[in-house]
C-alpha cells in the first residue's frame, strides 16, 4: 500500500476504516494475508505492530496466529502416542494425564495455558492430593508436553517455569537386616520367600522375577541369566520385554546359602520344562502384583517392618550389604543391572569372577549374621522337609 507521499510500504499494509480506526494486514510465509486481530487508534500503532512482526520473521520467533489454537488433551495424547516408551512409563504418564492434568488443562487450547494458570493448579493439586512426588511427576509432564509445543512453534514460550517444581526429594532408603529378610521370608509363606531372598540378595526387581523361567536358572554354578522383565500394567495384563536397562542383561551370581532355596523351590513350585515360570501363584497363574502385595503388606507386619517398607528396598539391602563384603560401586552397578549415561562412561564391566567373589563374601556375611541369631532356624530350607499343601 502506498502512503501518502506515494511510497509504498516495505512490509505489510495499513488502511484505515470508516470509523477512523486503522488496521494492518502482511503476507505470511505461506504467501496468504494475515490480518492484526486488534484496531489501532493511530496509523502509527498499526505501523509499529507490522514493525514487530517482521522482526519476529527475521529472528525466526514468528508463529503463525493461529499455531497454539491445538486442544491440549489431542496434543498430549498425541505426545505420549508417538514416543517409544515403556510400558509402564506409558501407564503411568496416562495416569498422570487422566487423574491430574487433563481435568485442569483438558478443555484449553495451548496458547490458553499461562504461567498463572500452571501456578494455580500445582497449587491446588499440592493442597489436595498432600502427594508432591506425583505432582513433582505430573508437573514433569506437562513441562515436556508444552517443550514439545514450543519446538513444534505452537507456544513461543513454556509456561511451565516454576524453579524446582519437578524435583522429588527422594527419602532416605530403608534397609533390612539379615534377621528381618529371614522373618520377611518366614512371614510370606514357602511359596515366596524364594522371590524375598532373590530380591534381597539378588538383587533382582520383582517384573525381572515374574519373567524369570527354569531355563534361566542354572543350580549347578548358582548363576540366574536375567534376559527379560515381565512387567504388570494396570490394566492387570502382562507386558513381557526387554530388561529395565542395557545393564540389567546380565548374570547373577547366588550366595551359596540359597543352594538350598531354590533347589527346593524349583521342585516344588516352578512351572515344568525349561520355558517353564518360576514363580507362579497358588493355583497355577502367572505372578500378579496385586496378590503378591497383599502377602507382601502382612509379612511386613509380621517381620516388624515399618509401612513404607516396598520390595525395591530389598535390592538396597542388597547392594549395602554387598558393599560391606568388599563390592565397589561398579560391582554393585554391574549385580544390580544398573546403567546410566554417565556410568557408562566411567565405569567398564565387573567379570564374573569377581562377581563370583562377591557372591561368596555375601554368603559369608549373610551367614555370619544368622550365626548371631541361632534361635531363627526357620530360613533354613532343610526345616521344611516336605511340600505343604496348599501352598
């Protein structure tokens, strides 16, 4: 357009309405006009708001008017569609969405999502739920999401900037004693105290356990291959895949005072042949989560155990009293099946033979302690001479 000394504009386009009013309009990269979604009292406002889209252009932070009108919740369940996630990674990021982000956010579109509005629902859900390490985990989310938006220049900016907001402050992990592995064991029945003791002196995770077959199990070395992890969604359903970490691929080497243990849980209670489960239920079913934990809460009554005591706190048992027989951080790493990025870096592979020799310094410090406690005879397999029924 041009003005009124017949030069026509660099950028963009004013006119002037009858009202007086003006109003600005420039041709997008797509080639189609894009006009203001506001009036301007003066020519001069109009010309100064075309001055900062181009500026926008010529930086690369212009978005188009309409890029953040994206319902959050289609955006979102997009987001968790198209990464590759683990299962349960995915179950629980559907959770967070369902029970605490889409009832605030679900509705709006993501350029309605503003700081304020991201300040007032952790707000509200801190207040209500009294449960920060899942909002620490819900606000996580919603930070990546509205990342992604900004990538894709949907939002120019993330709302999400609470300084540590998706921080957890991780409690101090429990320990066991030898003495209160033995009564946990005791207390859940003959049934599971195999899947206590592996958990403890493995340490192996509980979905590790639930994929564990016969095959796997190698009695003779006292060696466990832990190939794959197996596990529970919520939706009750198995979802066998590979082990938590590339670390996690590995070989346990037992303590020699579980010889006993799993001889007699393979015989008893492992499913036949060599694709055979090692743990499976009363009646034939495969490990579930949701009976084992009922057993799991009253054994922890009856061993004395406080609440917030899970299974995982029996791997840290594991890897203290690994430590105090003689185990360095990329052994306990390496027993584990722990792996980071950084670990990688520094840490090279712990050979069996030294995994050998902390397998044997467990079973001396686990045995040394049952010594102390001569009265607790009831871990001792050989007690149980024969199959309950039942079990």
């Amino acid at each position: 357009m041009a003005n009124r000394k017949g030069r026509r504009r660099r950028f963009g386009a004013v006119r002037q309405y009858r009202s007086g009013k003006w109003t600005a309009s420039y041709l997008g990269p797509d080639g189609e006009r894009i006009r203001a979604d506001e009036t301007f009292v003066t020519k001069k406002d109009a010309e100064i708001w075309l001055s900062q889209v181009e500026a926008d252009l010529s930086r690369g932070d212009w978005r188009a008017p309409d890029a953040g009108s994206v319902n959050f919740r289609v955006y979102a369940e997009k987001w968790v569609e198209e990464r590759e996630l683990a299962v349960r990674t995915e179950d629980l990021y559907r959770h967070l969405l369902r029970l605490h982000i889409l009832p605030s956010f679900g509705t709006l579109d993501l350029d309605e999502i503003t700081a304020p509005c991201v300040r007032e629902w952790r707000a509200e859900r801190l207040r209500t739920t009294k449960a920060k390490t899942t909002v620490a985990k819900a606000y996580r989310l919603l930070k990546g999401v509205l990342e992604t938006a900004v990538d894709d220049d949907l939002i120019s900016r993330n709302p999400c900037r609470i300084k540590g907001a998706g921080k957890e402050s991780a409690a101090e992990r429990r320990i066991a004693t030898v003495a209160q592995v033995d009564a946990l064991a005791d207390a859940i029945g003959i049934r599971w105290r195999l899947m206590v003791y592996l958990g403890a002196y493995g340490p192996m995770r509980p979905e590790e356990l639930a994929g564990l077959r016969r095959r796997d199990v190698d009695l003779d070395h006292m060696v466990i291959r832990v190939r794959v992890a197996e596990p529970e969604r919520t939706n009750g359903k198995r979802a066998p895949g590979e082990t938590k970490s590339d670390a996690g691929v590995r070989a346990v080497l037992l303590p020699g005072f579980l010889h006993k243990e799993v001889r007699q849980h393979l015989a008893w209670f492992a499913e036949k042949g060599p694709e055979g489960l090692v743990f499976v239920g009363e009646k034939g079913a495969p490990f579930r989560r949701t009976s084992f934990g009922r057993k799991w809460r009253r054994a922890r009554v009856a061993a004395g155990l406080p609440d917030g005591f899970r299974f995982y706190d029996l791997r840290h048992t594991g890897h203290t009293l690994s430590t105090r027989s003689g185990a360095t951080l990329k052994d306990t790493m390496v027993r584990a099946g722990q792996s980071s990025e950084k670990a990688a870096l520094i840490y090279q592979h712990s050979d069996e033979e030294r995994q050998r020799d902390l397998a044997a310094g467990l079973d001396d410090l686990v045995r040394a302690e049952r010594a102390k406690h001569p009265k607790g005879k009831n871990h001792d397999p050989a007690h149980h001479n024969e199959k309950p029924t039942g079990s």
